[in-house]
C-alpha cells in the first residue's frame, strides 16, 4: 500500500490544490495500490468521491497532519506516503514531499507574519526528512535547491497543466458585439503586481471603452494587497468563480495579462491559452520556461512597457491571432496525466525500491 496524503480536498481550490487534485485523480486511475486519506471535512466531494478517500482521524488541518496522520500511518506498519500540497507531516520519513515555490521568501511583503514564520521554521526540517521533493519548474528546482541547500539532484520537476473543461469557444459562437475587455485571474496579494497592471491600464488612453476585469479573491495567508480601484467603472471585481464561470471569461476576453512578479509555475495563462485567448506576460521568474514564445512579454515593474503591450495587444488584430495560435501550441506540451506519471516513476524509484531511467527527475517542456 502507497498513501497519499489528500488534506487537499478539505481547502479552497487555488494553484497547489489543483495541482494536488489533477495529478491525484490521473494517478488514481493508473494505479491500485494507492490508499487516499483525508480529514472529515471535505470540501472537494466529486474528487473525493471518485479517489475512494478514507476518511480518518478526530483533527482536522495541521494538526490532522501531523498527528493523525502519522499515527494511522505508524498503526498500517509505515506505508511509503506522498503528499503533494505543500505541507507534509515532519515527523515521517517514508515519503515523498512538495514544494511548489519559495514566494515567501522572495516577496516576503506578500504574505502574513505568521504564515512566512510557519514555512521557513518547518520546511528545513521536512526536507531533512523525506526520500525526494516535487516541485513544478525548474527555475523553482534551483531556487530550493540554491536557498535550502537540498540537493537539486533529489528534486524532481512536475509541471502543471490545464483541464479538458479549458477549451476555446466554439465556432457558432462569437464575442462580436460584445464589450472588450483584458482579464486577469489571480489572487491579489503584492507579488501578483497588480497595482502597476491597473495604473498602466488606466494609463491607455482611445480606450474608454475596453474593460479591465480582475478574477479572483484574497485570503488569511496573504497580505501586501496594494491597489483600489474604487469608484472606477472601467475595472470589475469579479471574485471567485467557478471553472464554467471562469472558462466563459478567458473565452470571451480580448487578452489576458499576466503581471506577477514571481511565480513557480502559474496555471492561469496555460488556462487562457487552452480557451484561445491571446496572453501577454511579465518576464519573471518561471514564466519564460513555462510559456516560452507563445506571448507578449513585458518588464513587470515597467507601467509604461505594461501598457505598450495591452495598446499593441488591442490594436493588432494579427497579434492576437497569432498569439492564439501559440498559445495553443503551448498548452499541448503540458499534460496531468504525463505528470502523473513522473509522480508514478517518482513513487517507484525513491519509495519502492524500482529502477527507473536516470533521468527521471530531468524534466523539459519541449518533451513529453
């Protein structure tokens, strides 16, 4: 028996537990020797339902994580475990971890006191501990590596990818006549750079009538939110959606902006680029090695280059054909289930014992 560690099911869905949940769902359907365990409170009950989770322990969130787990874990005779959502119980040494980004490290401004404290007291200690991590580029490979001092040779590089229900709209369908806006999706703490997507933004001027539309909300965790767009009628808080709401958003956008700072892999863009939106983007940190050639980039802390390249977006019908044709391009190199399988080889290799090529843990998005 192999556990996996699904605590991801009883937190909201951002980028980690996407992650967690896609690569989960591919693996449970590639392997039947994976036990799938989880506290009682469930958020994600389609997903739950179809992993077969066992629900155990009285806990729930951390404390769920290291206490109840390790002791179910320890009453089943110390089964090889995987998590895959950031946190992990330290005390347990049979099992693969992840760590998707040092962000906190990085724009420190971006998340609570508590929070940053939590992570960079533990995260030494459990990488201590486990057989080998999972992280999601390799620009995130060498800032682990180079910050925490773990060998880069132990952390193997799983990419995210974008879910079938992100495609572009079809044919019958037309955004004409619509109002045209930008979209950008993410949640709004200070690294995401928001507050100099919105100033280049209404910087533009001949476009009183293009929208801004922003996705997403903030949350206990973050902090540094940095930008108000009160009183503005051309820029629209839309909060959460759901995947059907957020789909039609990307589907119906003229472009969508990518402003962050600093990410270890950013799902968003992929998404926009499956639904055949045009995207334009910082050049920071993972996103050249994650979206490579397929979209306009920009210097994120440049306003004026931000907005020459939402002017130049809006203006160029061409540019955005093309840019959608890239984009597609793109997001076919990205699939949960080869994803699951580096985790399967991964789970194979440093938990089982199983000779696998040596080069499981090179990962390029050129090859598949």
């Amino acid at each position: 028996m192999i556990a996996i560690n699904a605590r991801f099911l009883t937190q909201e869905t951002r980028g980690v537990q996407r992650f967690a949940e896609q690569v989960c769902l591919e693996l449970g359907a590639m392997r039947k020797d994976l036990n799938f365990v989880a506290p009682h409170d469930i958020r994600m009950h389609a997903s739950a339902e179809r992993l077969q989770v066992r629900r155990i322990g009285r806990n729930r969130g951390h404390l769920w994580e290291q206490l109840d787990l390790p002791l179910w874990l320890a009453k089943h005779g110390y089964p090889p475990l995987v998590s895959l959502c950031n946190t992990a119980p330290l005390i347990y040494r049979n099992q693969i971890a992840t760590h998707h980004d040092i962000t906190y490290v990085r724009h420190p401004e971006s998340y609570s006191r508590t929070f940053r404290g939590l992570y960079k007291g533990l995260t030494p200690l459990l990488l201590k501990r486990i057989k080998a991590l999972i992280t999601v580029s390799d620009f995130s490979r060498k800032e682990i590596a180079r910050y925490y001092g773990y060998p880069s040779e132990k952390i193997c590089v799983v990419p995210n990818a974008v879910a079938a229900t992100f495609r572009p709209l079809a044919a019958e369908h037309s955004r004409d006549g619509k109002r045209p806006y930008l979209l950008a999706v993410s949640s709004p703490n200070a690294h995401k750079n928001f507050a100099r997507m919105v100033a280049a933004f209404l910087s533009l001027e001949g476009f009183d009538d293009v929208e801004l539309r922003i996705v997403g909300d903030s949350h206990s965790v973050f902090a540094g939110t940095d930008y108000s767009v009160a009183g503005n009628t051309r820029v629209r808080m839309l909060g959460r959606l759901d995947d059907e709401q957020l789909v039609s958003q990307y589907q119906g956008a003229t472009a969508f902006i990518f402003p962050s700072l600093y990410e270890g892999f950013g799902i968003p863009p992929l998404e926009a680029q499956a639904c055949g939106c045009p995207v334009i983007a910082a050049r920071a940190a993972s996103i050249p090695e994650v979206l490579g050639d397929s979209v306009l980039y920009f210097e994120p802390l440049n306003i004026e280059d931000i907005a020459r390249c939402m002017r130049h977006v809006l203006q160029d019908a061409g540019l955005r054909d093309d840019l959608r044709t890239l984009g597609l391009a793109n997001v076919e190199r990205y699939s949960w289930k080869r994803s699951a399988q580096k985790v399967s080889q991964l789970i194979d290799q440093a938990l089982m014992g199983k000779s696998s090529p040596p080069s499981f843990i090179a990962w390029s998005p050129d090859r598949h």
